[in-house]
C-alpha cells in the first residue's frame, strides 16, 4: 500500500513549539558532543523521551489522530490541524526540518498515468489518483533530440535517422520507466500515433513502440487514446475550444494556464480514469 502525504495547517500548535525548541538545543548540543570526540551519545530531555523522534531528519511520529476530519487532534502532543482532502488519515507526521510542519498520511491506491509524447519534452507524465486528483507529474527528456527530429523530418526518407533516434531516446526511456516503477500505475493512457499520418507522429511513433515493448517485457499494462484535440481541452473546466499559444494552454472560458503537454498528459489521464 501506498501512502500520499499532505500537509495540513496548524490551527493549535499545542506542545510543538516547545518540542521543537527542545529538539533543536538536543540537536546543536549532541553535534557538539560529537566535534569535541565525545563518543558517548546524550540523553535526550525528559520531554523527549517517551516520543517517537527521529533526531537526524529531525521528525516526530507516526502520532495517532483523533477526531472524524477535516480537523484532526494530534495524540500526545496537542496540537490541531486541519487539511482540505477526501478519505480518512492513517497517521500524523511532524517535520521540524523547516520550522514546524504537519503532514497527514493517506492510503492510496495504484493511480492512473496519462503520458504525452512531444519535442520539447519528450514524456509529460501525469498521474491521477481518487477523482482525478494530480498525484505526481514530471517532464522526462529535453530538446536534445530536436535536431535529429529535424534532420529525419527534412529528408524524404528518414530512415538514416531512425537508429540515430533509437540510441538518442535510451537513456530518457530508463528514467521514464524508473519513474513508472516508482508510480506503480494501474494502467498507462497514450496517445495512439497510428493516427497521425504526418511525418512528426512517425517519428514520434518509433519512440512509441519502443515504449509500448518495455511495457509489454515489464508486464505493465497500457492503452491507447484518441489524440485528437488532447492539447486544446481544458483539464480543469473541460472546455472543448482552448488556445494553445506556442508552448502554453490558456482556456478563455476558466483562465487556466498551463503547459500545452502537461494539459495533453493531464486529459489523457483523465479520460482514461473515467473510461478505461
């Protein structure tokens, strides 16, 4: 099972502000202890003690929560939080890394992956989880590759260049596919290329089975979407009619803007969690 953390606001701090003081003077004096060649570690406080605190991070938890949500009562230290998200917390999380931080852990399951292949970036990856909300997304591959596109584009042929993209493309398709591990999706959305007969799809398409071969050999599953119009459909409100303005979505209707690729990736997440 996987969890998702959030963090919440902190609506009563409770003992963690002194817990935090006490933290950082336990922290400063143990390092140094350990630059003056002391060996022996220090005990912590006594407010300390019967706390579960991870001192080189430094975090406190897992706390216990009480309370039916959306406000939640840390157990043992006090403090109230509230988060604006679905679904029941498993446990609290404290950060004192950066000053105080509160992070609720949730259960999710396995999300849904919508991944866009371009020029630019070559794999947007968007994954959703419960009511298509964004879990984790990330651009993989630059415009390195441009220049071979162009090349292969340019000549009536091409085929001079289709190993050349092949042996180009390695290395980004390793980091995508470490990525998808990470994610372990139920299911990968893509464009089906077999669609576009402009030279461009081609190219992107050799990319494509080359992805798809990696899907089959690691067992993960995968389908293929209606590309059409993924670019220009807002992901937020669902317009049909927005502009793409070079590398940007804008919908007139709502006013989101956001990366044409990220939108394209993003929608065909979508689609997929409500019809795949």
């Amino acid at each position: 099972m996987k969890e998702h953390l959030v963090e919440a606001k902190i609506l009563d701090y409770g003992k963690l502000r002194q817990i935090y003081s006490d933290i950082t003077y336990f922290v400063s004096y143990y390092k140094t202890l350990e630059k003056a060649g002391v060996k022996t570690k220090p005990s912590p406080p006594p407010s300390l003690r019967d706390l579960n605190i991870i001192y080189t991070s430094p975090r406190l938890g897992p706390l216990k929560l009480l309370g039916n949500g959306p406000t939640y009562k840390l157990d043992k230290v006090g403090a109230t939080v509230k988060v604006e998200m679905y679904g029941n917390p498993l446990y609290a999380i404290v950060d004192f890394s950066d000053g105080i931080r509160v992070f609720l852990a949730y259960a999710i399951d396995d999300p849904i992956v919508g991944i866009d292949l371009g020029i630019r970036h070559l794999f947007t990856v968007v994954a959703v989880i419960k009511d298509g909300k964004i879990y984790k997304s990330k651009y993989i591959g630059n415009s390195e590759i441009m220049e071979t596109f162009t090349k292969y584009m340019g000549e009536s042929q091409g085929l001079s260049y289709v190993r050349e993209i092949k042996t180009k493309v390695r290395s980004t398709l390793k980091e995508l596919m470490d990525f998808l591990v990470e994610l372990n999706p139920k299911i990968v959305a893509l464009e089906d290329l077999r669609l576009y007969d402009a030279k461009i799809g081609r190219g992107l398409k050799l990319i494509e089975d080359e992805l798809e071969r990696e899907f089959i050999e690691r067992g993960i599953r995968f389908k293929r979407l209606d590309p059409r119009n993924t670019s220009k459909v807002c992901s937020q409100c669902g317009y049909k009619k927005g502009e793409v303005l070079g590398s940007l979505f804008v919908c007139p209707v709502c006013g989101y803007k956001v990366d044409r690729d990220f939108n394209a990736a993003y929608n065909l997440a979508l689609k997929c969690y409500y019809t795949c």
